[in-house]
C-alpha cells in the first residue's frame, strides 16, 4: 500500500490517455486519496492487483499511439533506484519504482497486465484449470447408464471402421471414416464406410484411383460429401506417393492431410496406431464437458469456446489413462441421455452433480 503525505502536500498524478485508450479517471481531473470532497477516493491503482510489480515511470513524452503516459511530480514518498539511458535519448532518465511481492506473482506463471487491464482493475491471475470435484462419481455414473442402454457409436464409430482388415488396411479404413464423420452422424459414415468396402474403395489404391465424381455417389449423403470426396482422393494420393502406401505415423503429419483435423488426429493416433497423444473431442464431448464444468476457469465462469479449447482444458486434469475411452463413453452418453437439445436431465444418474441440470427445456420422454 501506498502512503502518501497529509492532502494540502499531496502528490498528483496526471494521467494522459491518447485516443485509443480509455480510463476511468477525467484527463484534467487531480486524484487524491484522502476522501475529500471534490476528488476520487480511489485506492492507489496497483492495491488491487496483490502482489504485483509495477514500475512508475517518470516520463515527458511517449509518441506511440496506445499507450499510456504517466507524468509524475513526486517530490518525495519514493526512492529513486536506478537510472537509465533510453535508445531514444542521450541523457538519463531517473527511474522511479514502487516495491511489491513478487514471488507469488511468479509461482503462478502471470505477466503483467495490458494497458487496458491497468486502467479498468479487472485483471485477474487466476486462470489455473482445477480437477473438478466428483468427476469420478460422474464417470460412473455415465459409465452405468452407458451400460444399460445401447448408442450408435459402440457400433457405427469411427473405430470401428475395418475391424476386419489388417492392421496397415485398417488405419486406413479408420482414416477414412474420421475424415467423413465431420458434421455427419454415426449411422450415415458407417454407411459410406461400408459402402467404399463393398466396392472395393476401402483402400489406398482404391480411391487414388477412382474419380471425384463415383467417390461423391458412393459417400452421399454423408455432410459436405463433395468436398470430402476430393479431400479423400488428395489424401489417398498422398499416403500412396509419400507413406508407402500406409498413413502418417505422427500428428503433425496427420494434420498436413486435407480434411483432417485434431479431432481426427488424435482419433487415428490412438485408434490406428495405438498412440495415445491426446484426447478425441468432438461436438458431442465438447458439450457435455461444458455442462459439467469440467472445462472452466478456476474462479470464473468461463467455459471453453470450440472443441480444441475443450480438448487442451481436459487435459490439463484428466488422468492419462481415461484419455481414449472418455471420447466414446460421452460420445454414447450424448446420443442417448445428454442430447443437444432437449437433454434427459430426469433420467440422468448425475444430474445432482451437473450445474447446467434442468435448465434447459426437458424432452417429452424426460422424467422430469
């Protein structure tokens, strides 16, 4: 905390804002910090951030557009630490700075804050994604409900694609269904999938070979099935001229491929090559995270923006070894009880642990 001397010696602080930065504060107006009438009784700006280093600099001038410029008149109640010579200015400018704690600050991994966050004291340092409280009860509870009732994906998933082929043939297979299971339910890709088998497409020679056009009949109806099937013969053409005929062995391969994408990835990493890089979150996880609050800042409610986010947030607590079976376990529990729209919140075993229970408006088959 700041002290500073009785009001009729106070010190004054001007704050200058150029156009694009905005402040609390009248440019003209002096701050004093006794209470008087006639002047703010704001704390000193920096109280508010807690163990946070701040330098207040004594400058005349800063050009740049944006920033904040500080002109002080301080005759006493600082000490002066240092001096520094500007790449702008032959002479020395005498540096002012006010000590804080800054151990904490550091531990924590947290920079300082923008100009704006100075000005508006809304910068916060707790951005730390913390294990959620009984995400093991939820599991089983999701996994109980999981086992008594049945969803296309144990099935129709993407994994499921080529269980008969042979481990070269069969991360292909599984490519080929993650690829054509964007923006399209399990029941139609299962269908595409078995559709190329049936014509003998299911493979790299296969599809290098054929035309866009029989690719677009034999995949539709499943979602942007035009584009896909260009996207397929790329692709096809690429693991037959640089992958010996197999598929990319790592991420950042996999993602060079047109059409696939990180849920994709980490879907054939761990399926096809049993490589266990990162969790699959599709729409489906992505949504269910979110419900549950698995997702959301330590002391906010902030939760994750896009599939990816979610993916990075799980990550952070979820223990390594319910990475894979976590995609198809929500997955099943989305298409049956957590739907995306009308969700069973009545027959759901955890809906006593879910902040986002009922709601939203109940299915008519819903208990609740």
């Amino acid at each position: 905390m700041l002290s500073f001397p009785p009001p009729y010696k106070s010190s004054i602080i001007i704050i200058v804002l150029t156009p694009r930065v905005s402040c609390r504060f009248p440019v003209s107006t002096p701050i004093n910090f006794s209470g008087r009438r006639g002047f703010h009784s704001q704390p000193p700006l920096s109280s508010s951030f807690g163990h946070t280093k701040f330098a207040m600099l004594r400058k005349k001038k800063r050009s740049t557009q944006g920033s904040l410029r500080l002109e002080e008149n301080v005759n006493e109640g600082f000490d002066v630490d240092e001096s520094v010579t500007t790449p702008n200015s032959k002479r020395k400018r005498t540096v002012r700075k006010e000590e804080f704690d800054v151990e904490t600050l550091e531990t924590q991994g947290c920079g300082l804050p923008e100009i704006e966050d100075f000005g508006y004291q809304n910068f916060t340092t707790s951005t730390v994604l913390r294990m959620p409280p009984n995400w093991k009860k939820v599991l089983d509870g999701i996994r109980q409900m999981r086992a008594a009732q049945g969803a296309p994906v144990d099935s129709m998933g993407c994994e499921k694609a080529g269980s008969f082929l042979l481990p070269k043939e069969r991360r292909f297979a599984i490519l080929v269904s993650a690829l054509l299971s964007s923006q399209t339910k399990d029941e139609v890709t299962h269908g595409a999938v078995q559709r190329l088998s049936q014509k003998g497409l299911l493979t790299v020679e296969g599809i290098a070979n054929s035309s866009e056009a029989d690719l677009k009949d034999v995949i539709y109806p499943v979602g942007f099935y035009t584009r896909k099937a260009g996207y397929l013969k790329k692709v096809a053409i690429l693991c037959k001229e640089q992958y010996n005929g197999d598929i990319p062995k790592n991420l950042k391969d996999l993602l060079s491929l047109p059409g696939i994408g990180p849920k994709m990835a980490h879907l054939i990493m761990n399926v096809g090559w049993e490589d266990v890089q990162g969790i699959c979150v599709d729409t489906h996880v992505h949504r269910i995270s979110n419900r549950l609050g698995w997702v959301s800042f330590s002391g906010m409610k902030q939760n994750t923006k896009t599939p990816e986010e979610t993916r990075k947030a799980l990550e952070a607590w979820l223990p390594r070894d319910e990475w894979v079976p976590i995609n198809p376990l929500l997955v099943g529990f989305g298409q049956t009880v957590c739907t995306p729209v009308r969700p069973r919140c009545g027959e759901c075993l955890v809906s006593s642990f879910c902040p986002a229970a009922f709601k939203e408006t109940a299915s008519p088959s819903s208990k609740a």
